[in-house]
C-alpha cells in the first residue's frame, strides 16, 4: 500500500509506541496524538480544544489523556471531553495497522 492512498498516512511502526502512551503526529499544518492503550490503537486531535495545548506530554491512563496544562480529561476512543476546564470534545480518525506500521486516516 502506498503511504497515502485513501489518506492514510504512516506514522510510526507499533513498537513505537508503548502501552499506555502516545505519540504525536503532524500534517499539514495540524497535530494528532497516536495512542496504544490495551485494546489497540486510536488517534485523536493532537491539541487540546481549551487552551490550544498539545497533548503530546499528557498522561494516558484507563483509556484516557489528561491535558498536561490544566489537567481536563478526553476519552481516547470517542474524543468526549470527560472532565473541566475541557467541555469540547476531540475529533477521532481511523487507525490501522499493516505489518506492525500504524497509519491513521486523515481526509484533508
């Protein structure tokens, strides 16, 4: 597969990333986070929607990351705002992995 066919883009091998961690990804003027945690991996946007900081530092525990700033919590799966000063939630992308290369699905 061609790195961006269907606008899916390579972002790292699995092995990058460890459990419970993510990693960032930047493209075209945007940032995503890339997480493992213990049923696969998802992405989310990179930047958290209260304060415009990346998420890149946050703690991911329990299928979550907390903003490392003011500590608002999002679902990693659904992106939901769990906790304030968060109240607006993250846009999800589709992720795949390819002999142990994780892609994410960006349509921009």
């Amino acid at each position: 597969m061609k790195q961006e066919e269907n606008n899916w883009h390579l972002v790292c091998n699995e092995d990058e990333i460890d459990m419970d961690d993510l990693i960032r990804f930047d493209f075209k003027n945007s940032t995503y986070c890339v997480y493992r945690i213990n049923d696969g991996f998802y992405a989310t946007d990179g930047i958290c929607t209260h304060e415009a900081v990346h998420l890149e530092d946050g703690l991911v525990m329990n299928g979550e990351i907390e903003c490392p700033m003011h500590q608002g919590i999002f679902d990693i799966k659904t992106g939901k705002a769990k906790s304030p000063p968060a109240c607006k939630d993250l846009n999800i992308y589709s992720v795949k992995s390819e002999e142990r290369k994780i892609f994410i699905q960006i349509n921009k």
